[in-house]
C-alpha cells in the first residue's frame, strides 16, 4: 500500500476526505499532521480525532503543527463555522491518538525513515511543509510526492478575485513548496467545482449511525456554503485529492510553471502561471485540470455506504 502522510487542517471537507483514505484500504496512513487554517490548531487536532474515533482508528498518530501561516495572520474558514467542524459532535472527543512530537518533526523523521516511499497529501495551508523543508534541507529530494489541494488555474478564486484559501491563508508556504524539487501534483478550485454533491445524495446513503453522523455536519456545510459562496450542495475539495490517491487515472494532468503571489494588496495567493509563448517555461508542477466526476461519486457514496 501507498505510504502516506495526511496534512490537513481539519475541516468538513479534510474529514471526508480523511474517511475516503481510510475506508479505500489502498492507503497505509503513516500520521495525520495538523495545521492551523479552516479554524484554530487545537479544533483542528480536535476534527482529526473526531474522525479517526468515528472510524475506530486508534493506531494513526496525530500530531500538532504551525499554529499560524509563516508571515501572515491566521484567516480561518467561514463555511466550516467556529469549530472547523460545524454540526459535529465534538463535546466527547478525547485526544487519544495525539502524539507529543510535533507535525514538522514527524515529517522529517518519516520521510528519512522511508526515503522515496512516503507521499504528503496536503489538505490545509501549506505551513508545516514548508517549515519541514526549511528544516531539513535534504528532505525535498526524499519524499516520494506531494499531492497538493489548492490554488485557482482558470476559475476565480474562493478566498478572493484570484486566490484559493489555501494558498491565501499562507501564500509564503505555497511559493516554498511549488518552489522546491519534489515531484508535485496540484488539485485546484478548477476540477474540485465541478463535484458539487446535494444533500439528497448524501440522503440515499443507507441509514447508519455513520451515516447519520454525516449528514449531521454536512447540512451546515452546504447551508454555509450556499451562503457564502452561492452554491447548491458540498463542495468536497480534499476528498478530491484523497480521491487522486485512490484513484489517479480519474483525473487529467497538465504540468505548469506556477509561481505564488505572496504580497499582493488584490492578488495574494494568486497561482501565477507562464504562459508566454516567447519564454521557456520550466514546469514545476503537474496540475489536475479535469476529474471524471461519476466515478468519483461513485467511489466516494460506494466508500462511505460500505462502513
Ligand atoms: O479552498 C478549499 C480548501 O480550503 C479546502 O482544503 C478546504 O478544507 C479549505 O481548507
Ligand atoms: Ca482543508
């Protein structure tokens, strides 16, 4: 199975995506590593666990990371509500699965214990990483690959006219990993709204307490989502890239020279792509640009029914 390291910011979307790598039994979950970002560390420690106790997984370790993006502000989420997780049953979570070495050093030391095997799905801002590649100057010829949920190619952006939250959040961390030499496959915004799942697909699934514990935390996702961004049912972005993972011959790729904005008054984490005829480019990283959308919900109801 593939190894791998979750890195994620512990939202509706990170959670889903969290239940997929696990119920698709392809993947040999190595951590979960947590960063700041849809909502605070702690809630974000905190979904993480909410998710692994829902599924009784009890062996994936949980670890702790950047409380903050690099340089800027933390900006949390709004369609996650104040807990990161609205409409979750958080009251009862105990951090059973946290461990005492933090996100950064958890990478570090698994990536040197498996070189070229270990593959980091990044679900959040980019801060951890790109504080572990700072950290440990060899890690970047290391690891496997980074499949990377964010940016925004040819669709406007969620977080402003041109960025993706991701990116936006901590747009120094997404220039120092689009910038380094690891293998990199990056799903945007562009792939991720053409999967828009209502709430009455999510009600054919069958009537189990998992199931019930689902759609307890998606209707406020779509309520918020519908709010804020006008749009008519779940958006599911990371459970697109898990779903890359599982199933990578779903999706199209394209590689692109991308360069990030980091200090742009209007245009902060801004995918900036060269696309002048007259210069070379020299791609750094392979983009989704489509994503066969019945399979995926195919697989995806067909995961989460089975549990
Ligand atoms: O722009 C979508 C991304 O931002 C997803 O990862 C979502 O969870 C939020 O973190
Ligand atoms: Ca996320």
């Amino acid at each position: 199975m593939k190894k791998i390291i979750i890195d994620t910011d512990g939202g509706h979307d990170d959670i889903l995506a969290l239940y997929l790598s696990i119920l698709s039994k392809k993947l040999d979950i190595l951590g979960v590593t947590c960063v700041a970002g849809n909502s605070k560390l702690q809630n974000v420690e905190r979904n993480c666990q909410y998710a692994l106790t829902q599924l009784n997984c009890y062996d994936t370790p949980i670890f702790s990371g950047a409380d903050k993006p690099l340089s800027k502000k933390l900006t949390t989420a709004v369609v996650h509500g104040q807990s990161g997780l609205e409409g979750a049953e958080l009251s009862q979570v105990k951090l059973l699965n946290l461990q005492k070495a933090s996100a950064v050093d958890f990478i570090i030391d698994t990536v040197n214990q498996y070189p070229h095997e270990v593959t980091i799905l990044t679900l959040g801002p980019l801060t951890n990483i790109a504080l572990a590649l700072n950290k440990d100057p060899q890690l970047a010829s290391k690891v496997n690959e980074i499949v990377i949920m964010g940016g925004a190619i040819n669709v406007p952006g969620n977080q402003n006219r041109v960025a993706e939250y991701n990116f936006y959040v901590d747009p120094d961390a997404a220039s120092i990993v689009l910038g380094s030499k690891v293998d990199k496959v990056l799903i945007p915004l562009d792939p991720c709204n053409e999967v828009i799942i209502s709430e009455s697909e999510f009600f054919r699934l069958p009537n189990t307490l998992f199931v019930k514990s689902i759609i307890d935390m998606i209707k406020p996702f779509i309520r918020n989502i519908k709010s804020h961004l006008d749009v008519n049912g779940a958006l599911v972005y990371d459970a697109i890239a898990a779903y890359y993972l599982i199933c990578s011959n779903q999706f199209k790729l394209s590689p692109m020279d991308i360069l990030i904005e980091t200090d742009g008054v209007l245009t902060r984490g801004m995918c900036v792509i060269e696309k002048r005829n007259e210069i070379d480019k020299i791609p750094n990283i392979l983009v989704a640009v489509d994503v066969n959308v019945n399979s995926f919900k195919n697989d995806f109801f067909r995961m989460l029914a089975h549990y």
